[in-house]
C-alpha cells in the first residue's frame, strides 16, 4: 500500500466516511484484534529470545496509537450516525480498547 494509500485509508475513517459496521467489526475487531494478538505473540517470542525488555514491551505496546485511533474514530462516526446501535457500539469500542491496553 503506498503512502497515499494509508494517507486516504486514515483520512476517511477519522472523516466517518466508512460505513460504522465496517468500521467497528472489520476494522476494530478483526483487523485491529489481529495486529494486537500478532503484536503480542511478537514480544511474547522476543521475551523468549531474552531480548532486553525495552525493545519487547515496544512491539508488545506498538499498536496502541493505532487502537486509540481507531475507538476515536469509531465514536465520531457514531455520533454521526445516532441512535441506540451508535451508544452500543461506542461502549463496545471502549470496552475493546480496555482489553487491548490492559493486555
């Protein structure tokens, strides 16, 4: 994917121009759920290599702006599109975004 690319990939996400079911179940929960589980598996196996802890706990936490990221984006999009499907779905990002900083 060019720079562009990722450039128009961000901008229409953050813009709410992607649909909020695309958004928050193919994005956020597929997508981001399996850069979070690569990114752990990642540091999990570096850890195992006895790598200094610093560089594991960088990929462990690599994808936090991204998943910051995306909830933001999800919330923006919903406001913009309202109603009780909107309030869950936001709850829902939250909560996922818990999960996967706690982690």
């Amino acid at each position: 994917m060019s720079l562009e690319g990722v450039r128009s990939f961000l901008r229409s996400r953050w813009l709410g121009e992607v649909p909020l079911d695309r958004l928050f179940w193919r994005d956020m929960m597929l997508v981001g759920t399996g850069i979070n589980i690569a990114s752990s598996v990642a540091a999990l196996i570096l850890l195992g290599l006895k790598m200094p802890l610093g560089v594991v706990l960088t990929v462990h936490f690599a994808p936090v702006p991204y998943n910051i990221f995306l909830t933001i984006a999800v919330w923006r999009t919903a406001e913009k599109s309202g109603g009780a499907k909107a309030s869950l779905v936001m709850l829902g990002s939250a909560l996922w975004l818990i999960a996967t900083v706690a982690a």
